[in-house]
C-alpha cells in the first residue's frame, strides 16, 4: 500500500489515524508506523480490502502513488502554481481542501489554471460555485473570469 495515497485520501475525508485503523481493523499503533514509513507498506490484505471497501476506492488505487506526489517535477510545478503563499502546506492538504469545496482553494486552482483546466481536475463543481469564490481571485482576473463563466454558464444553462 502507498502511504501518501493513504495520507491524503484519510485528509481529504478528515479522517485520524485511529480512523483508519478502525476502518481497517488494526491498532491505532499500527497505522502510526503506517504513517512513519515513507513509500510502500506491506500491510495484510484482509485489512487493505476493509479499508479500500470503506474509503470507497479499489486495492489498485491504495497501492499507487497519486500522480502528482510520484512526479518530482510535476510536483514542483504544482507546488509554486498553488502552493505559493502557504496558505496550504503541502498539496494533500491542497487537495483535501478542494474536495470538501474550499473557496480559497477553488480560487486558487482557476487562478492557476483557468477555468477550463480547473475544471478537467475538479469538474463541473468549478463551474457551478463559480459566484462563490469568485471574490477571491484577483479583480483583474476576475474580470475576465466573470465574462468567461457568463458566457459558458449561460449557454449550459439554456
């Protein structure tokens, strides 16, 4: 099992480590030395099945690394586009933060990358809580955010 994908998927669900070692059936003490490991686990796979059915996601995507977090430079790159100001540490937190509809984070992932690229990661929801973190990106991009969202929600809309 890949404990960053682990890591970020347990914050993105707001999920402790006593969480997911109830989820998985193991000590609390376990999964701390889960979490001290960097990399692969090896971990029993009754518990890898009981936490993957719980967490709703395959065995496959616990053993994966996430694409960003495997990818020195691709993480790099993200880190500086989204990461700059600090207001979120780390991208999992980044990431988590997006899931559970952020505004701060929704801003930022348009101001990086445009409507459009924001929503090929995070969907139509960029679209939809558009007037909700709209005040968050800087005026001048606001602007030419709002008439881009005017005219691609309203034609959605019809």
């Amino acid at each position: 099992m890949n404990v960053e994908t682990l890591k970020t998927i347990a914050r993105a669900r707001g999920l402790k480590q006593s969480d997911v070692a109830r989820l998985a059936g193991v000590s609390r003490q376990a999964v701390c030395l889960w979490w001290c490991q960097a990399g692969e686990v090896n971990v029993q796979f009754k518990h890898l099945r009981r936490l993957a059915t719980a967490l709703g996601v395959s065995l496959d995507d616990l053993a994966k690394p996430l694409p960003l977090l495997d990818d020195e430079h691709a993480r790099a790159e993200a880190e500086t586009a989204l990461l700059w100001d600090r207001i979120y540490p780390d991208l999992p937190t980044f990431a988590a933060a997006l899931l559970e509809g952020e505004a701060p984070a929704l801003a930022r992932l348009v101001q990086a990358y445009g409507l459009f690229g924001a929503e090929r990661i995070l969907g139509k929801r960029v679209w939809r809580d558009f007037q909700h973190y709209r005040r968050l990106i800087p005026p001048t991009l606001r602007t030419k955010y709002d008439t881009v969202w005017k005219t691609v929600y309203n034609r959605a809309s019809n």
